[in-house]
C-alpha cells in the first residue's frame, strides 16, 4: 500500500476529516488532500507528527506494502499471547487452591478420626477397667 492509501485509511480510521487532520497539522485541508491524491508528499516534521497522531511508526507509515495490517496483526497477537498467558495463570493458581483445599478436607477428617479412635479407646479401657472391678 502507498503512503497516500495509508494515510486515507488511517485517516478515516481515526475518524477525522481532512479539514480536522488539516488543523492538527497546521496545514490546509488542500494540503491534505494532496497528500492523499498522491500529488505532494508531506515533509519530514509532518511526517513524524503523523505517526504521533496515528499512534504508528514511521516505518509503517511510509514503506510501501500491507505493513499496517501485519502491525496491527502482530499486535493483536501480542494481545492474545497475553490473555492465554493470564489465563494460564489463573487456570493453575485455581488448581493449586482446589488441591490444597481437598488436603486440608482430608487432613481434618483424618485427625478428626484419630480423635475418635482415642475416645474409643479411652471409653473402652474405662469399661474394662469397671468390669473388672464389678467381677472381683
């Protein structure tokens, strides 16, 4: 893509006239519109002020080819690599937590049995003990 389509398309993107583009610039809206038939190219401060405003660099802005939708798919990319990173996260922190959670269920009824048993044993051993005492 040439740097004239660029700049209609990013223009257009960021939802500005030629006129509002125009304005950022400190040029005319005539000016613009050269620049987006093809007639004039800008110079370099408005160049770099373009890419400002465009949030791109000027690489992308100037070199010819599909360069600004590969930006925007590598970003998009970036993004996703992102979120599945997260959610991986989450997803492990979520299995650690249940993990710990059912140790913890079995720890207590475990201990909570052993308690029992030596209440049991306790109680029996006095039994005994009475039985004894009640047969001599």
């Amino acid at each position: 893509m040439k740097f004239n389509e660029k700049l209609i398309k990013l223009r257009k993107a960021a939802g500005f006239s030629q006129e509002e583009l125009g304005n950022k610039l400190n040029v005319a809206r005539q000016t613009i519109s050269k620049w987006e038939l093809g007639e004039t190219t800008p110079e370099m401060d408005k160049l770099i002020k373009l890419s400002e405003i465009f949030n791109i660099t000027l690489n992308e802005l100037i070199k010819e080819g599909d360069d600004l939708k590969k930006s925007n798919d590598t970003n998009s990319q970036k993004l996703a690599g992102m979120i599945i990173k997260i959610l991986k996260g989450l997803g492990i922190f979520l299995i650690a937590l249940f993990i710990i959670s059912i140790i913890l269920v079995i720890m207590g009824l475990v201990l909570f049995n052993q308690v029992g048993v030596e209440n049991r044993v306790e109680t029996t051993v006095v039994e005994v003990q009475e039985d004894i005492e009640d047969s001599q």
